[in-house]
C-alpha cells in the first residue's frame, strides 16, 4: 500500500470530494433506505457541508495515496450547551468520515481519526466526538476500536 498523506482540501478537489460522498451516500442507501442515490444529492451536500463547516472553524482533510484522493474527513470545533461542563464543552467533531470503496480496511480511516484527534488537542480541547449510523457496523467497530464510546443515543420515528 502506498504511503497516506494528508492535507486540507482545496476548492479544485471539489468533484473527488463530491464522489466520495455519493459513494457514501449509496453506500448508506442500502442499510437505512432513507439516503438519495443521485450525484445530484451528493453535491448539495458537499455545498451545505462546505458552508456549515466554515461557520464552525471546520475544514475538509483529504487522505491521499499516490496522488489518488482515497478518503475525506469533515472536522470542525464546536460547542456544546451551557450545561455541559466548561473542561468538556468546546470539542472537536469528526462530521464526515468517507473512504474510498477500494480503500477501505487500509488504515486510513484510522489517519484521518488520528488527525482530528491531533487537531482538536492543538485547539486546547479534551473531547473528540463522532457520529454514525446503527446500521453501519463497520464505521461503528472502527469508531469503537479507536477508543469512542456511546454518548448520546439519537431515536427515530417515522410518522
């Protein structure tokens, strides 16, 4: 396997981005039925994620292998409720984590948690969080096996 580099995405990495989130979102698709499987969908959201991220001092990292865009991670800084304890409160949040279809099982998911976990201590905080879907199994065994635990438990309803 070739080495992994990481870096900031730029605004020329907007379609490799953009595909690896429709590859994401039909991914998704087949576990929970509630995700859009046109490219469409999957740009929309790379606008809404780029916005959301700049207002909440995120960025997009890429994880490279050979030149080759293999993997994507929203991070951003952020803060809770005032009820939350002040040592805990401002954290760190992974918003998206999306590997390559080819990649995955490579590591590099494993990287790009590494270095959200390196920025939000170089921000000064003590709390990384994370989210995933029950039905991805896997994201939720390497989120684990990286050392996150349940927090909150987000329920849904269809009405």
């Amino acid at each position: 396997m070739p080495s992994i580099t990481l870096r900031a995405a730029l605004p020329a990495d907007r379609e490799a981005v953009i595909e690896l989130i429709h590859q994401l979102n039909v991914f998704e698709a087949d576990l929970v039925g509630d995700r859009r499987r046109d490219y469409e969908a999957a740009s929309a959201y790379y606008d809404e994620l780029m916005q959301r991220l700049s207002r909440r001092n995120g960025r997009i990292v890429l994880a490279e292998a050979g030149g080759v865009i293999v993997g994507a991670m929203g991070f951003s800084l952020d803060q809770d409720a005032a009820y939350v304890t002040d040592e805990v409160r401002n954290h760190g949040t992974v918003t998206d984590l999306i590997v390559h279809g080819e990649w995955r099982g490579q590591g590099i998911g494993r990287t790009l948690l590494n270095e959200a976990e390196r920025l939000t201590k170089e921000a000064g905080h003590k709390r990384l969080v994370i989210g995933a879907l029950v039905a991805n199994e896997r994201a939720e065994r390497t989120y684990r096996a990286f050392g996150f635990e349940p927090y909150v438990s987000i329920l849904a309803k269809e009405v």
